[in-house]
C-alpha cells in the first residue's frame, strides 16, 4: 500500500504544478480527453499487470493493437459484418492469442520475454500484410454508427472509455483481491514450485493471466480504434505495452511478480497520462515521451529493488 500511495501523492502534486503551470490543464475539453485517454490505457494496463503479478511480461500488445485495428477495418468496412459480429470476432481473436501466449509458456514452457517478444514481430508481419502495408480506417462509420458512437461517446459526460474502465477496474478488482483465483495468482507469482506443491495448478492461472491480458487488450484495441479513426500498420500501437508495463510498475506491481492492486495500476495509468499531458501542454518535443516512459520504469524498478532490499535487511535482523 506504502507504493501506491507514494505514487498516488505524486500524481496529486503533478496534476497541481501543472495546473499551476498552464491552466488549460482544467480546460473541460482537455480534462475528457485525458480521461478517454485514462480509460483506454487503463484497460489494456489491468491486464498487463496481472500477467505481471504472476512474473510474467507481455510484450506483443502494441502489434495486437495494429492486427485488431486492420482486422476490424476489414470487417466492418470490406466485408460488411453486423458490428456484434466483428466486436466478438476481434476480441475473440486477440482472447485466444492469449490464451496461445498462454500455452506456449506453460506447456512447451518457453520463456515469456521470447514468447510475447515473437509475438510482436509476428502480430505486427501479419498487421502490415494483411492489410498490404496501407492505412486503414472507418470512414463515416456507414452501416455501423451505434458501435462508434458507444467507443467514442460519452455517458452522463463521462467518456465511454473511462466509464468501461471502472467497470472493468471493479469486476478485476474483486477477481484478484476477493477471489480464489486472485489468491492463487499472488501464489504463483511469488513461488510458483511452491504454489504447485502446495496443490495449486500454476500452469492453469498463469495461462488464465493471459487469456485475461489477451482479452482485455481486445477491448482496449477497439477503443484506440475508433479514437484514432484510421489504423496504421506499421506504427499503430507502437510501444503501447511498454505504457502498460510502466504504469503496473508505477502502481505497484513488481517484475519478478507476487505483487500488485488494481487500485496501483489506475493510479500509475493515471500519472502516466497526466505526464504525457504535462509534455504537451508546456511545450516539451513529444520526441521526449520515450525518455520519461523509460526513466519512469527505471525508477519504479529501482525503488522496487531498494525497497526488497530494506525488507530482506529487516528480516535479517
């Protein structure tokens, strides 16, 4: 809890110098936009971080963002399918990549790092091949307006991202803090030869980790989607998964696993956007997010590593 709160603190002083700073911060149409933006990320960054929890990392989620988002195109803009149709069809598609993920590392046991790392190669091949290396897009949504105005709307004037985020935060939320599996999962993560001893099976909760990551960066995917309106190939989704890993870290989730809250992973979104937020707003080069995004997880790793080390002293003593 001493992470989050940490990190929740330096949100609050964050959004406070900014506002400071530039009052445009508080601007109603920026204040939306950084929640649709919370909300997305926010979604796809659950998931991350409870594959995370259980020491393991994804790293292919940006290429699935590019392979969803052509995927989709294709079938609600070519091939005219009932919106329903081609928002299970995606999402069921991405769910079963990672349940694939899934077996690769416990079954054939592969290592995580070169599983996922291949699969961001080989999403993002067959991203820019299927669509023949060309940008994809939506057009004026013609046949399927329902499904864009749900992505991109809002309700009561909260952004539809956002309000799907809660829901998600809740239901993900009660799964890892109040359930069986949750319990399994920190087990896992923390010794998973001593999880499988005590007669938990490791290799159906970690696989469970990332049916949930892959199904979770579906819904994630349609969002950016239709935010974005039009799908690059070869650069939609571009290093996404690394937001989604920097904001677990933030939140409290540790790398070598066992660790982590929902509540941590909102909170570490959250001060993501707001610093992406921060670049923009006071005129920083956007060519800066990957410095901050890559200083962000050195520090989260380093004050997770300082912080092990004061407790294994503690003990010691």
């Amino acid at each position: 809890m001493r992470k989050e709160l940490g990190t929740f603190v330096l949100l609050v002083v964050v959004c406070i110098v900014l506002a400071i700073k530039n009052p445009n911060f508080l601007n109603a149409d920026n204040l939306q936009n950084l929640m649709r933006l919370i909300g997305i990320y926010g979604i796809f960054s659950i998931g991350l971080g409870v594959v995370v929890i259980t020491g393991g990392i994804d790293l292919s989620v940006g290429s699935v963002f590019a392979l969803l988002g052509v995927l989709l195109s294709i079938f609600l803009v070519e091939w005219h399918l009932p919106a329903a149709v081609a928002l299970l069809g995606v999402v069921g598609i991405t769910t079963v990549l990672g349940a694939f993920n899934g077996f690769l590392i416990t079954k054939v046991k592969m290592q995580p790092f070169i599983v996922t790392l291949c699969g961001l190669l080989f999403y993002r091949g067959l991203a820019r091949f299927i669509a023949n290396d060309e940008t994809k897009g939506f057009g004026q949504a013609a046949g399927f307006e329902t499904l864009k105005d749900m992505a991109t709307g809002s309700l009561a004037g909260i952004p539809t991202p956002f309000v799907i985020l809660i829901v998600v935060s809740i239901v993900a939320w009660v799964v890892l803090h109040r359930s069986i599996f949750g319990r399994y999962l920190f087990a896992v993560g923390r010794n998973e030869t001593a999880a499988r001893y005590s007669g938990i099976n490791s290799d159906l909760i970690i696989s469970g980790a990332y049916i949930l990551c892959g199904l979770l960066a579906g819904v994630a995917g349609v969002l950016l989607a239709f935010y974005t309106n039009s799908v690059s190939p070869s650069t939609h989704g571009n290093f996404y998964e690394l937001y989604g890993i920097a904001a677990a870290v933030l939140g409290g989730c540790s790398l070598r696993g066992g660790e982590g809250s929902i509540i941590g992973i909102l909170i570490g979104t959250a001060l993501l956007q707001v610093l992406q937020n921060l670049v923009n707003l006071l005129g920083i080069p956007s060519s800066l997010n990957f410095a901050v995004m890559g200083a962000v997880i050195l520090l989260g790793v380093l004050a997770d590593q300082l912080l092990r080390q004061r407790q294994a002293a503690r003990v010691g003593k």
